[in-house]
C-alpha cells in the first residue's frame, strides 16, 4: 500500500497557565477558612486522586504545608476505586509514580481498603468512606474538575466524583457502578455526594482544571456547601477549553493509550467512542471511521484499558498487558467491552494495511489519516496531504511541515513530530 505524505501541524490554544502554582495554591488555602472549621492539631485527611493530574505533586505538597502551617496534623490518602488493582500497596503505587510520597511530602500517606458505612440514599444506595479519612477530624479533596469518559452531564469527573467513588473505595466503586446501569452515573455522583456530604466530615476541596495544553489554569478552593454549585460551574468552564482533533479521518492514529492519560485510556470526547464499543457517539466531536493504537504509555503501568476501542492494535501492545488490574478497573466500572482484545499484527504497516480498506472506500490512495501522540496532546498533529483543504479552512492551525509517511527497517512507524519539536 502507498501511503499519502503527511502535514505536521499546530494548533493554537490559549495558554491560561497558572505562573507559580505553589504560590496561588496558599492564596486558595489562605482565603478558603477550612482552618477554622476544626480545632487546633486536628488530624486533616487530605483525599488524592490517580489521574496524570500536571503539576500534582507540587499541589498536593502546597495542601500539606498549608495543613502543617495552621498547626494542624495532615495525612495523605488515596481517594481511589479500583486503580492500583484494587489493592492498599497498589494504590500507594499509583500516588508514588506521580512523586507523591511521604518523603516528598513531608507527612504520612496512609493507603488501605476498609470502609464505614455512611447509610443509605433516598434510592437505597449504601454510601461509604475510608475509614482512615472518617475516623480523622476532617477531609479535604483535591482533585481535577473535567468532563468524563462514560456519560454527558452537569457534574461529571471533579471533587464530587471523588467524594462519591473515591472516598467509597473498592467496595463503594464496585456498587455504586452497578447502580448507575440503571440510574446513571451522574445522578449516582450527585446522590452519593450528598450522603457523603451529610456525614459533615469534609471541609471542602481544591479543584483544579486544566487548558487545552493540560496546564494548570486555574485553582480554587471550593468550600462544601458550594461544592455541588462550583463543580458544574468549573466543569462548563473547563469543557469551553476542551482542545478536540481539527478535522474528520477515515483513521486515527494513536501511539499510546494509557490510565494516566484517561480513565479510559483514551479521551473518548476526543476519539469520538463510547467506552461500550458505539462508534462516533458524541456530537460536535470530529468522525473516525477506525482507532489504530500503537502501544501502551509508560505510566500506565501495563494497564491495557481502553483497548477495546481499537479497531486494531499491535502484538507488542497485547504482549505488554498486565491483565489483572485491567480487569479489575474495567469491570469494577461495569465495562468490560473496553477491554476486549481487538485484532493485531506484529508490525504498524501490517496493522494500517489490513484496517484500511474497511473504511468504505476502494481507492485506497484517498483514506485519510490523521496522527497524534495521544488525546491529551493535540498542540501538534499530524494529517495526511489530502486533508489540506480541511486544514487550511482552519486560522487556528499552523502548518509547519510535510514529512515522508516513513516506516523503519521492522515496519513500523517513525515518528513525524520528533524532527519539528527538535526546532522548537
């Protein structure tokens, strides 16, 4: 198969980062009062989630030392359903490869399964938190405000997701998911949320969000009682800066998928899949006929979540799989097509031959093709030369190279963008 040369592009996102995130993390803390809602020397949990959350290291230590400055006695845990296999070292795993550690943050980080109930919702759902966290004098969260990768709504992944799902554990992730078939996720996070919030242990939240370039924009200490109020707020904030893929393709190419890059290993609002296997579901979303997925990120730790929105992958991708934790994560969250093995061939030529003629048209010399590292990096991409005019409709993309559609001595892709960084 002769493949089309390809054009290196850019998008243009605002850049909205924050220029000293210590700095406005004690600015947040300082005006936020959450000091005064306990008593001296109290034991503050502070609640971490397990997303490749940029800057979360230096946040989450901005959290502690502002605790420790008030005189107060922090602990770090993880607010975590199923990641990390579902296991207390696991999950302590997790924080530790994002340099979350009790050395690095100069207080205790105390990872374990056992939950107490919090009671029942209005629809019967029993609610439940960490007991480290509940037996503590009080909880803070921090976490990032962003649209989800299974549903569409006015609250879907933040601080009330983590108050929900997170403080629950395995045992509330497990039930709470299994209510949400029938219910749906949204009204589960904003029910549980509420038995969680009833139980008066937390003190409130940081919430961060993101720009289009996964910069840290913007900070903000959410008190409880507006935390239900901020989160839709921030989440339609942060949906306005959503960076997406420019154009339509017959393929997306992806070179890494990974559970540090989305709970589903891949933005599905980005692809344009359902975690359920439904192609090209949400709308004002660009089309792709078929997701080819090249490897797994190195900060998945083997985690293969996400693979079963591939049309086709590679053998080196399948071998790598740590099936346990993947497992565990997809079926803990009731989706067990995203993890269902698509088909694979040893080489990236072999995988995009075989998959391109099934996208409808026989002339294969006019598939298009559209290339990206993963779907939290959109700033470059790359784009076959038959979609220049698509390219070129758009002011907010630069061209700024045409590359050879190469692949090496074993068939497999090199890479168009390491050559046009290089010049950055």
């Amino acid at each position: 198969m002769k493949f089309p040369r390809l054009l290196v592009v850019r998008q243009k996102f605002p850049d909205r980062r924050i220029p000293d995130v210590p700095a406005a993390v004690q600015k947040q803390l300082a005006a936020s009062g959450f000091a005064v809602r306990v008593k001296p020397g109290a034991r503050i949990a502070i609640g971490v989630g397990s997303r490749g959350i940029h800057n979360i290291a230096a946040i989450v230590h901005g959290v502690v030392r502002y605790w420790q400055e008030q005189g107060m006695q922090p602990f770090l845990f993880p607010a975590m359903g199923s990641h990390g296999a579902a296991s207390a070292q696991g999950q302590a795993d997790v924080l530790a490869h994002y340099g979350i550690t009790p050395a690095s943050m100069g207080c205790p980080l105390v990872s374990q399964l056992e939950v107490v109930s919090l009671g029942k919702t209005a629809d019967g759902i029993e609610a439940f938190m960490d007991r480290e966290a509940y037996e503590s004098d009080g909880v803070m969260l921090v976490g990032r405000v962003k649209w989800h990768t299974d549903f569409a709504g006015k609250i879907e992944s933040g601080l009330f997701k983590m108050m929900a799902i997170g403080l629950g554990k395995f045992a509330g992730a497990q039930r709470y998911h299994s209510y949400a078939y029938r219910l749906g996720l949204e009204h589960i996070i904003r029910t549980v949320g509420r038995q969680v919030l009833g139980s008066g242990k937390i003190l409130g939240g940081l919430a961060i969000l993101e720009d289009a370039c996964h910069n840290t924009a913007r900070l903000e200490a959410v008190p409880v009682e507006d935390m239900e109020r901020r989160e839709e707020e921030n989440l339609a904030l942060v949906k306005s800066w959503m960076a997406r893929v420019p154009v339509d393709a017959d393929i997306l190419i992806l070179d890494e998928i990974g559970k540090n890059i989305s709970g589903a290993g891949m933005d599905t609002k980005v692809v344009n899949r359902s975690v359920t296997g439904q192609y090209n579901p949400w709308p004002d979303t660009p089309r792709f006929e078929r997701l080819f997925v090249r490897d797994l990120s190195e900060l998945t730790y083997n985690s293969g979540v996400g693979l079963g929105l591939a049309d086709v992958v590679t053998n080196r991708l399948v071998d790598r799989i740590d099936w346990e934790p993947t497992w565990i994560n997809s079926l803990t969250a009731n989706t067990p097509a995203a993890i269902r093995t698509p088909i694979h061939f040893p080489t990236d030529r072999e995988c995009l031959e075989r998959i391109s003629p099934t996208v409808g048209k026989v002339d294969l010399a006019e598939v298009t093709f559209c290339w990206i590292r993963n779907t939290m990096e959109l700033g470059r991409l790359a784009v076959s030369e038959n979609l220049r005019p698509a390219v070129e409709r758009k002011p907010e993309i630069e061209i700024e190279a045409t590359v050879d559609f190469e692949f090496d001595g074993s068939g497999n892709l090199a890479s168009p963008f390491q050559t046009v960084a290089a010049v950055d």
